[in-house]
C-alpha cells in the first residue's frame, strides 16, 4: 500500500509558520556581524575517483542507497585523514555534479572533483564511518551515499515543497534510476540536525516538522517502512536549554513514527573548537552508532 503523505493543511502552516520566522529573522539580523564560520583544513591528494554506480563489482547483489540529511555537522567538519579511503565498495554522489566516485572525505564536496577548486569547509562527519560499517555488516550490498546536508539549515528547509527537502528527492530519484535496474534501493535516511532550531521561536515546531520530513520521503519514495535515523546534538553553549529541548524532542521520534531510531550521542563532548561541531573521533563513533541502529531497523519483520 502506498504510504499516506503528510496533511497539506499541516505541510502549509508548518512552510507558513517558518515563512514567517525566517523573514522576522532576517530583518533581526540586519545589520549585525556575520558569525565566524568553523575552519577546516582544504581537502587533499585529488582527484576523486569515477565509478560506474550502474555497475555492481563482483560478488555484490544490489545497491544500497542512504541519504545524509542536516546540517554542519552532518556535511562534517571533523579533521580529515592524510589518506583518502578508496573501497570499490562504498561510493558517494558528487554533491554539486551529482556524478558518482568512489566515496572518501569530505563527503559534502562542492569542489571540483579533479581539482577540489571550489571546496568549501566540509571535513569529516559521520556518513563514512556509517558506510564503512554497513559494508562490513552486509558484504553483498554495495554501499551508496548521497549527501545533501547544508550548513546552518534550520528544519523548516527540509519540510516537502522547500528548497533542500526538494533537492534531496530530485538526487534521490536520481540515484535511483542511476543503479543497477532492480538492485537499487532507498536503505535508510540519516538525520544530523537541530542547531539551528534550538531557539525559543522555532522550537515549538520542530516535533511536528521532524515527524512530517519522515512522512513525506516515505510517502514521496513510496517506502512506507523506510529507516530514518536521528542523532543529538552538542549541549555546550550557554543556550544549553534549548539544546536540550531539541535532544528531547530527536530521542522521541520513535514514539512519534515506526521504524525511526536516535543515536543518542550526549556522552560524546570533544568538538572542534567552537562547543558545536563534532570532533572527529566523535563523528566516527557516531557513524558506527548510526550502523547499529540502521542493522536493527532493516532487520524488523513487517
């Protein structure tokens, strides 16, 4: 049975109600100095690697497909190793050609591909670590990530019908119908988010518009039962509350939704510098927290 998409009435007030705060946000920020943004060291020992996604390397049975949904931390802005991984296995959409290579940090590469002219501050986040792990849990499945997070993005972008929510289906479909015929699939979606949300205005909603970005991949993708994963955020700045309203709100989700889970990733505090952004042994551990998780889910009976 196709899945039931999410209420138009409650899609148009939650696009209505962040509508509204963003522009009372703009005109807050008038004037003010822009934020620092987190450094982080360039990418290095180009170029990517091309693969030929259609093609699945011997002894593999299918494509596995996850989408890496949020915001920094999810693009990462972990320390990068020296040296690239490059396993036939696990292979990444580009994400500003949509073309495939073999996968390897920053997986939220805008630069180009046979130079890195062009990157900007993306490191090391947990979608690698997550690969890894899931190629080593199924050796018959080739792994297939396709990044789509952005920095700063509150969750109202990623509501159906706003701009990033939208570009994560079109690279979806087209993922999709890039893979082997019949062995390709959506396995699972991963969340990083909430930054951005933590505020007195946009916390309210942000229960309802997590639960609705679930509905309408798994109604768009007509995957009823399709894995989201959510992790917490960092409680280390001053507005500790507020990142805590948002931890409580993620670790609900399963409440809210079958076959969702929440990394619960508190305990994990080593950042980069600035309390916000996850350090690299903590993105590592997170992406195998996310493959726990993600084995689990996949495993349920109907």
């Amino acid at each position: 049975m196709k899945p039931t998409p999410p209420s138009a009435a409650v899609v148009l007030l939650l696009g209505l109600l962040f509508s509204m705060l963003s522009i009372a946000d703009s005109a807050g920020q008038a004037g003010k100095e822009k934020p620092v943004r987190a450094s982080t060291p360039p990418p290095t020992r180009p170029p990517l690697d091309p693969v030929d996604v259609g093609t699945l390397p011997e002894g593999m049975e299918r494509l596995d497909l996850y989408l890496l949904l949020g915001q920094s931390n999810m693009k990462g802005r972990g320390t990068m190793p020296e040296e690239p991984l490059r396993d036939s296995r696990i292979v990444m959409m580009h994400k500003k050609t949509d073309a495939w290579f073999l996968a390897r940090h920053p997986l939220h590469l805008v630069g180009d591909p046979e130079t890195f002219q062009g990157h900007d501050n993306a490191g090391v986040g947990p979608g690698l670590a997550f690969a890894e792990a899931m190629a080593k849990a199924d050796p018959k499945a080739r792994i297939g990530l396709v990044p789509c997070a952005v920095g700063g993005s509150h969750i109202g972008l990623w509501q159906p019908g706003a701009k990033l929510y939208e570009d994560a289906m079109r690279r979806a479909k087209l993922a999709l119908s890039q893979g082997p015929k019949g062995r390709t699939r959506i396995a699972g979606v991963l969340w990083l988010q909430g930054e951005s949300d933590a505020r007195t205005d946009r916390l309210p909603l942000y229960a309802d518009a997590l639960a609705a970005l679930v509905d309408g991949l798994r109604a768009e993708l007509d995957e009823p039962r399709l894995p989201f994963l959510a992790c917490t955020i960092l409680e280390l700045r001053a507005d500790i509350e507020l990142r805590k309203a948002i931890n409580e709100r993620l670790l609900a989700l399963p409440e809210q939704r079958t076959r969702t889970a929440c990394v619960d990733a508190r305990d994990l505090t080593g950042h980069i510098g600035d309390q916000v952004h996850i350090d690299t042994p903590g993105q590592e551990e997170i992406g195998a927290r996310f493959a726990r998780l993600m084995v689990e889910l996949q495993a349920e009976t109907p």
